[in-house]
C-alpha cells in the first residue's frame, strides 16, 4: 500500500506503534530490568514490526505477551508502569 494513500487511522496506528517500540526498546536496554521482562520486550518488538500482520493483530499479540509478564514478582516498579503505559497505547489500536 503506497504511504500517499493511508488513511489517517493508519498514520495514527504507525506512529502509536513506533511511540510503543520505542519505549519497549528502553526496557529491553536496561540492564536492571530482569532478562525474561527484557527477552518479552523484544518479542512484543518483533510482533508490532510484523508488517503482513494487520494492524490489531499486532497490537493483540504484543498485549498477550506483556499480559504474561506484566505480573512477575521481580519486576521493578517503574518498568511495570511503564508495561501498563505501553498496553494502555496499544488498546486504542484496533482492526
């Protein structure tokens, strides 16, 4: 689909989606951040970027990944807020 022709929901989700990578690849750099919270950031990564996905299959798999994780017991504070910012975003993108 040439870029000329998106609609505006698409260019929203675009850059929802690259506001969403970005804060997942500051979690996945810290190295405070346990190795399976920083392992699950990379994976939502790879999901938001599959680009023959649509664009609220991304968002849900993304979700359903950091839904897993979201939970665990060794995760600081700051990083699961972030992870409930970053999920908060990721609602508002749907098919």
């Amino acid at each position: 689909m040439p870029r000329k022709s998106k609609s505006k929901k698409k260019e929203e989700y675009d850059k929802l989606i690259q506001e969403v990578i970005a804060r997942l690849d500051r979690i996945s750099q810290n190295r405070n951040v346990p190795r399976n919270i920083r392992k699950a950031t990379t994976d939502a990564i790879d999901v938001l970027r599959e680009e023959n996905l649509s664009y609220g299959v991304r968002s849900s798999k993304a979700m359903s990944i950091l839904n897993e994780i979201i939970n665990d017991i060794n995760m600081p504070f700051p990083t699961r807020s972030e992870l409930l910012l970053v999920v908060g975003i990721l609602e508002k993108i749907k098919d």
